[in-house]
C-alpha cells in the first residue's frame, strides 16, 4: 500500500483507466467476432453492416493507444479481406 499521496492518487486514476480499456477492448473483440461469424454462417449482408463498426472501434482504438496502430491496421485488412 503506497504512503504517498500522490501515488494513492495514481493508483486510482490507473484502476480506472484500466477498466475504461478493458471495456473498450471488450467492445472491439465483440464488433471483430460479429464480422468473422457473419462471414462463416456466409451471410454477407450482417458482415459488410458490421464492417464499418468493427474498422471505426479499432481505428478509435488506435488513435487511443489502446492497440497498437500496426495491430489495427492488420486487423482491418484481415476483416476487409474476409469480407470481400
């Protein structure tokens, strides 16, 4: 347990960050399944309409620094790729 103000401070302000990640790590593993099962069950249709959620979350991601930006725009490519 720290002793230190500040890093009492820090530590609450990293559990929340953490946890405000997670769920936006959560959500973008969520939009990259929907796509890849649309595409295995062949119903085009739901997987070019999840497409552009998928590709916005991880470009958000990116941005963020949630994902790295080169893990992002393999994602992308590989979901494009699926889907075409």
């Amino acid at each position: 347990m720290p002793n230190i103000k500040s890093q009492i401070k820090r530590d609450a302000t990293n559990k929340a960050a953490n946890a405000a990640n997670s769920a936006r790590k959560s959500e973008l593993r969520t939009a990259i399944k929907k796509v890849e099962a649309a595409v295995a069950a062949n119903d085009m249709e739901a997987a070019k309409a999840a497409l552009p959620l998928a590709i916005s979350l991880l470009d958000k991601a990116a941005q963020d620094h949630i994902v790295a930006r080169n893990a992002a725009n393999r994602r992308k490519a590989h979901l494009q790729s699926i889907v075409k």
